[in-house]
C-alpha cells in the first residue's frame, strides 16, 4: 500500500502543488501529476512555466516524445507509476492504481468543495488500507517560489 500524505489549507491549491514539484525536482525526485481534467491540468503545465523568476522544472505531458527522460510528467489518464516517482493527486477523485505508487501527495485549499472531496479522498484511501498522513499547511503564506 502506499504512503498517502494530505497537505491541507493551502491558500492556492496549484501555486502551492508547484512549490511541491519544484522542490521534488531539485530534490532529483520525479512526479507524476494526474487529474482527469485536462484544462486544469493545462493551466497547471504554464503556471510550472512561471514557478519562479530563476527556476526550470523540466515537464512534459506523459504522451510526449520526451517523457521517459523528463522528471515531472502530467497526465489525464490513468497513472503509472515510474521508478521512484511519486504521484501528485489534483483530481477530485482518488487516482485508479494509486497503490503502484510508493508516495502519494494530495494539496488541499481551504475551499469548502475541495475540502469536502479531499474528505471523501481520505475515507476512500483509508478502506484500502493505506498509511494516511496529515499536514497542515494553512499557516503558509501563498508566496512566491525561491530560486
């Protein structure tokens, strides 16, 4: 089973799933990032472009020619998982074959709808037996990314 971390209370969902990825990627850390709605996932992809003034995070969506030696991968379709990379949740729903994945990462805002579904999320992942974790991240200014 996997590890599943919920990190809630993020003044901006997106800006603070970027902070994540990019920390990843220094980290030298691949991720890959799944929701099944494709223009947040493109609005997701150019906020990555912008991430911070000196930063590069290397992405491509997973059909494109490059994936298999880019360390962020974005897609709509159902995850797979890649050596050592974790997944970063940004669908409503849990990702179908989630449990093939050593780490999960979940972004929570302090949206009452994405709070309500991050609730279903974690029941969903607790009957299947995953470890679940919870961090509260509402104290962090949204800001913007370090160089």
């Amino acid at each position: 089973m996997a590890r599943i971390d919920f990190a809630f209370g993020a003044a901006d969902r997106l800006r603070a799933a970027c902070e994540v990825v990019r920390k990843h990627y220094q980290a030298g850390h691949p991720v890959v990032v799944y929701s099944r709605d494709m223009p947040l996932l493109e609005r997701f992809d150019q906020m990555l472009w912008g991430v911070a003034a000196t930063a590069f995070v290397p992405h491509v969506f997973a059909d494109d020619p490059l994936a298999a030696q880019t360390p962020v991968l974005l897609t709509s379709a159902p995850p797979t998982a890649r050596p050592d990379a974790w997944l970063l949740n940004l669908d409503a729903d849990c990702p179908a074959g989630c449990e093939q994945f050593e780490r999960v990462l979940e972004i929570v805002s302090q949206d009452e709808e994405e709070t309500m579904a991050a609730r279903e999320r974690w029941k969903q992942y607790k009957a299947q037996g995953h470890e679940l974790h919870a961090h509260d991240i509402s104290g962090r200014a949204a800001r913007p990314a370090k160089p």
